[in-house]
C-alpha cells in the first residue's frame, strides 16, 4: 500500500517553504534539503517560474519528493500547479475555490487561517490541513493548543516563526507537522555557496522533530 500524501507529511513534519529568486536556486536549495532527510517542498507561486520548477522536481525525483505549491490564491492557479506535480496545495488565507479544485482534483488540501471562525470555515470547507499562518505573531505553540481545546479534530500546521528552538513546542502543544521559511530554506546559504548548511539545518530538524513525538 503506497504511503498517501498526509501520512507523508506527518511523517516528515516538515513542509519547507521554498522562496527561491529562480528555478537554479530553487533546486539547489531542494537538493540541500533532501541531501538532509527532508523530502516534502512547498514552491510557492512567488517563485519566478514556480510551474516550471515544479516540473522540473517533478521529473528529477518523481516519487522521492513530495511536491506541493503554495501562496495559491486561484482557483486557475491551484489547477495548473496540479498539473505541474503538485500533490498538496497551500494558501496563506481561505479561498473556498481553491479547496474545490484541490479536492475535485483528489489532492491535499492546507488553506490558511488565523481566527477561530477562519480555521473551522476552512475545516468545514473541505481542508484536510490547516495552516495557522501567521502564527508566532499571536503566541505560537500556545496559540495552536488554545485552538485544538475546542476543535480538537482539527489537523493544524503552524507557519511564520517556526524554528529550531520553537519547533518542539510546536509539536508538543499538537501541530500534525511544521511550515518552516528562512530558518531552514536558508538563501543566503545558496548564495553563499555554502548548501550543506541547509543539509545540517534539515538533519537538525528530524531529530528535534524525532525527539518531540518520543516524549
């Protein structure tokens, strides 16, 4: 039986946000993660090229990366990046069209939301994630255990903030998996010259994350 998207996911506990200036960035950056363990990249649709890029992972790694496509705010956009490779599709807010397509699509769905109404509407919505963005600005890991009390069925995946100091406490107060930026999808490392930084960054990652879920 083939692992299906959200046990990948939950598996890993990283999604990688990945806000590369190209397609050449974008894979190197891919490269220094999966050289780490972490295999699950979120392109966003900020990258220049991002559909292009999808492709690109796509026919490079096939099965071994689990791609998704984020900053979806259309439903034509949601589709194409579908088309390109993407297995689940990430907003920063809700937009209900892009949950339809996503799941008329049978893929993974993790809209975004802050409030409690916003996080229910979009579970209620069709979501099969969702993404509590941005949420350090209102008190992170506490934030997501005071909104799993009341909608403990909730799968709730953090973004903004979350780093290697923070990401046990993420995981600790029931965040299913981590939406981790620059801390881990480090540019300044590409440019640099210096990617095994991100494979360190990356390995550092699992075992915060491996030692969270032992306790």
């Amino acid at each position: 039986m083939a692992e299906s998207t959200q046990e990948f996911i939950e598996r890993v506990g990283l999604i990688p946000v990945l806000r590369a200036k190209s397609v050449a960035q974008g894979r190197t950056v891919v490269d220094a993660m999966m050289a780490g363990g972490v295999t699950v990249v979120e392109v966003t649709m900020t990258v220049p090229g991002a559909i292009d890029l999808l492709k690109e992972l796509k026919n490079e790694y096939g099965s071994a990366l689990l791609l998704g496509s984020g900053t979806v705010t259309s439903a034509e956009q949601a589709q194409a990046t579908i088309d390109a490779g993407a297995e689940f599709v990430v907003s920063p807010s809700l937009h209900p069209e892009v949950i339809r397509v996503t799941k008329a699509n049978r893929k993974t769905s993790c809209p975004g939301a802050l409030t409690p109404t916003e996080a229910i509407t979009a579970w209620n919505a069709g979501a099969d994630y969702v993404k509590i963005f941005p949420c350090s600005a209102v008190g992170g890991a506490s934030y997501i255990k005071a909104l799993l009390a009341p909608f403990p069925h909730l799968k709730l995946i953090p973004t903004g903030g979350v780093t290697l100091q923070t990401a046990e406490s993420f995981i600790r107060a029931g965040a299913r998996a981590l939406g981790v930026g620059s801390d881990l999808v480090n540019l300044a490392a590409i440019d640099a010259g210096k990617p095994e930084t991100i494979t360190e960054t990356a390995r550092a990652y699992l075992k915060v994350l491996a030692d969270a879920r032992k306790s």
